[in-house]
C-alpha cells in the first residue's frame, strides 16, 4: 500500500486499484488536497497493466464519502480554495473517473452523500453494504452539480426521481438504491468486501481492450453531460460567491436552519 498520499490510501491488489478517501473523521469529506490526489491517483490507476479494475471506497465504517468538507468550503470569497473553478479542481477529478479505460466500481459502505454520492453515480457499478445510505444535499447547504450529479443520474433512475432526489435532500436506503436504479447489488454488510472482490476478480479475466471500447461506447451516448458540466460549473462558481450560498454552508456549520429567503 502507498504511504506516499496524506488524504487517500493507495493499492494495487490481485485483481483491482483500491483507492480509499481516508479522513473517517469527517466522514470521508474531501478538502483540495483529497481531490488533487484523488486525481493523480485514477491517472496513475488508469495506467496500472495488472488489473481491469478500480475501486472507490472510503476509509472506515460509517461513510463512503459525503461530499465537500464544508469547514474548508467557506472562505472570503466563498470558494474551496486557489484551484479548479469553485477552488477544487473537482471537474479534472470527475474527467479522471468518467475517462478511466478501467472498470470502476463504487464500494459503499455507509453514507454516500452530496459529492459521494456523485462519486456512486459516475462509477461503472456501484456495491453497497445494507447499512449504506443515499442522497443530495446540495440545495440544503447552498449548492449544486449541474452535470453528471443530476444530468447523469437521471440516465441512471430515470428523471423524475432524480428530480425528486434533488429537489427534496432525502436520504435512501441502500436498498431503495438499488431499485432505482443507482446501485447494482446490496450484500450484507460484512460481505460487502468480499462481494467486491468477486465482481473485480471476474472482470479481471476479460480482455481489457474490449471493456475499453465497451467503456467507450457507453459513454459516447451521455457524452453531452460533459459540456453541461463544464458550463454549470462556471455558474456555480458565481453562485458560491453569493451570500444565497454562503448562508447553507455557515447554517450547516452551525447546526442551524439556513434563512435563504432572505437573500433572494
């Protein structure tokens, strides 16, 4: 395993690339620096000969991933910090995992919210534990994804309910997941490892040529999604700036409803 990562953990296994966002104490929340090696490690993962697979997990128990760290998140002038658009590179990270000539599968565990649950959408497959649970936040604590968080996971459950997922931030359950659509499979949760590694280890047998044309193929059908993104992002940059915004994030900070009316 490499030591090399402050924020993530790094394996090449027997049959998949393990990388695991390890900040359990913020419920594997990500900060820039998550991102910026999140991002080096799906390139480097991208070109690992050994393995047809990648997988996405969070360090711990509790959470998968649940998104932006949002006591980094507010600063003067509303950003993360000095890179990507909204001062996390997060349109490079989600290039990374939507190029990947690798299968990519979603390891979840427990919460996979806002970003994390963005994470699950954009993988290939997606397993979860029992104990998982799913959902968006981002109009709750003054935010969006206006690309493959909602464009893409209406290909996935079908518009209405990612309408539904969006509008409302309720959470659901890992089984509730899987029959719409966003999850492929949910094993109880001390079998989820194991589940995992039987799903790698089968793809690992096929021909890695032939999963990255499959790869490709599927993705050329949603490949408009990238220039929404790209396009949205711009937007949400300008609205993070806004004091709309900057109200969900002190409110979630301080365990508070937030007042947005006031700024509309």
């Amino acid at each position: 395993m490499s030591n090399e990562f402050k924020d993530i953990l790094y394996e090449v296994g027997e049959n998949a690339v393990r990388i695991t966002i390890n900040r359990p104490e913020v419920f594997n929340a990500f900060r820039l620096q998550t991102v910026e090696e999140l991002i080096v490690a799906f390139q480097r993962a991208n070109e690992e000969k050994s393995v047809n697979t990648v997988v996405l997990a969070g360090a711990g128990d509790k959470a998968f991933c649940t998104g932006g760290d949002q006591k980094a998140h507010l600063s003067e002038d509303g950003l993360y910090g000095p890179r990507g658009t909204v001062g996390l590179p997060i349109e490079e990270l989600q290039t990374a995992i939507r190029d990947l000539r690798k299968v990519s599968i979603a390891q979840v565990q427990g919460f996979a919210i806002g970003g994390g649950n963005v994470f699950a959408t954009l993988c290939d497959l997606t397993i979860a534990s029992e104990k998982a649970v799913f959902g968006q936040v981002g109009p709750k604590v003054g935010s969006a994804d206006p690309g493959w968080g909602t464009a893409l996971l209406a290909r996935h459950v079908g518009e209405k309910k990612a309408r539904e997922i969006w509008f409302r931030c309720k959470k659901y359950s890992a089984q509730e997941a899987c029959d719409m659509g966003l999850v492929n499979k949910v094993v109880p949760h001390d079998k989820l490892a194991e589940e995992v590694e039987e799903w790698a280890a089968d793809i690992n047998q096929m021909s890695p040529s032939a999963i990255s044309i499959c790869k490709r193929s599927f993705n050329a059908d949603s490949e408009n999604i990238r220039g929404i993104s790209f396009m949205g992002v711009q937007s949400v940059k300008h609205y993070y700036m806004s004091e709309e915004s900057k109200e969900g994030v002190r409110a979630f900070n301080e365990k508070r409803k937030p007042d947005f009316k006031k700024y509309v």
